[in-house]
C-alpha cells in the first residue's frame, strides 16, 4: 500500500481514526446508515464487490459550522492500482450523489465542499475495475444548507459575477484550484429554480482530456476543487472548461509555467 498524501498535511502523520463497526452494523456499514444499503445498490451496482478500505481517506471536519459550505478532502493516493473514477455520495441527503470524479491523469485526490441537510455521512467510493474501495467520514450538522436559497439572490446584481472563473497551479506541488462563481440553486427554495453546474474538465495544452467531474446540487454555492497534478502538466497550461443545468458554458485557462502569471 503506498502513502497518504494527506499525510504531508498537518497533523497528518498520526493513523487515521477508524469508527467501530456496531453489533447493528448494516452491511458491514461502520456508520450503521439506513441509506448506504440502497445507495450501494443504486450507485455501484446490487452485485458490486465492495469493501470499506483505509487507504481512502475522506477528512472532514467533525461538525458543520455552515451546513451550506462543509468542507472535504478525498485521498485515494494510497489505493493500490489505476483509480477510474470516484463516487461521492451522501447519506441523508436529498440529493444524495453529490459527485462522480474521473481522475484521468490527475491524481485520486479531490478538495471541495457541500451543502448539507441533515447530519450523516459522506462516502467516497473509489472503482479499481470491478472492485469498490470506500472511505467515509460523518459530520454532524443541524441542516437546512440544501433548502435555503443561495447567498447571491440577496444581492439584485448577483448576475454580474455569474460565471468568472479563478484558478492557480502551484507547480512545485502540483495542486490546481478552480473556484466559479456560480449559485449552485438546488430547487428546493421556494420560487426559485434549480440552477447548479453539471460537468467540469481539465484539459491539457493540447486539448486533452486531464480530468473530469460530473457535478450534482449537493455542491456549494461559488464552489472551489482542488486537484493534484502530475509535475509534466502542472508546469504547463491547463484549460478548465464548465457547463450547468441550463446550458451555459464556462471556460478559462491557467499556466503553471515558471514566471506565468
């Protein structure tokens, strides 16, 4: 097994905190979750081969403090084997898979947060051909972050913003962040429509596909994802291009050429 990357964080050198598995433990589910049973079937499949595996780690904080912003790291960096994709779900949420994240050439690796309804779990499942690795983490939250209408519709110009796009590479680590500002409406408050994005990509110089999200609600309002690169494309120029619900496209570009803005 190889090493955590989260590892080099701080703190981050001690052994993970595993929970106990309960004696009315479902499936083998450490959080005893009512909802990882049907999620199981519903997302990898009713005869995935399956295991909960610490060498996916998903580090969250312990209780949201803004239950429309509850921050997460995913590192799959120590799975042994190619990571083809990775399935973020949540357990008692209305909407439960929040995302699917395709690594490509990228590293399994993935920062970003959500919004949450009601305390529970998020699980990351990490597909290695036919086998499903999966780490979780719980957090405790009094709810409400998918049924409020979103911070920008407090403010009558929030369109004038909608849809600019920030982003750096630190090439001497190979960590790319994107952040797009976008209100990420999940159509649960009431009067106004769902308005979320649903796909994003990382394309190398050349146009080539790096890396690929498909994005769901569950994602924070001006959402930013954290990417770890391999050293060849971090130094050079990465194009990440978006696209929401209602059709509307986004696209910028950011170098991690030394001396690049």
């Amino acid at each position: 097994m190889g090493a955590l990357l989260t590892s080099l964080l701080p703190g981050g050198d001690r052994p993970l905190i595993l929970p106990a598995t309960g004696a009315a433990a479902v499936g083998g589910d450490p959080f005893d979750s009512g909802m990882w049973p049907l999620h199981r079937e519903a997302y990898l499949g009713k005869e995935a081969r399956w295991s909960n595996d610490p060498a996916i780690a998903v580090l969250a904080p312990k209780a949201a403090e803004n239950s429309a912003h509850v921050p997460f790291l995913i590192d799959a960096t120590a799975l042994p084997g190619r990571v083809d994709e990775i399935l973020v779900t949540v357990d008692y949420s209305p909407f439960a898979h929040a995302m699917t994240f395709r690594p490509g050439r990228a590293l399994p690796f993935l920062g970003f947060a959500v919004k949450y309804e009601v305390a529970g779990a998020l699980r990351a499942s990490a597909r290695i051909g036919q086998d499903w690795h999966v780490g979780a983490a719980w957090v405790s939250a009094l709810g409400g972050g998918c049924s409020a209408p979103s911070v920008a519709h407090a403010r009558p110009d929030w369109q004038l913003g909608f849809g600019e796009m920030r982003a750096r590479i630190w090439p001497e680590t190979g960590r790319l962040r994107v952040n797009i500002r976008h209100p990420q409406d999940t159509g649960l408050a009431d009067g106004v429509a769902a308005h979320f994005l649903t796909e994003l990509f990382l394309l190398d110089a050349d146009g080539a596909e790096i890396a690929a999200l498909d994005l769901f609600e569950p994602l924070e309002e001006n959402p930013s994802l954290t990417f770890l690169l391999p050293q060849d494309l971090a130094r050079g120029e990465v194009t990440i291009r978006a696209r929401d619900n209602l059709g509307n496209g986004f696209r910028g570009k950011v170098s991690g050429a030394e001396g690049a803005p």
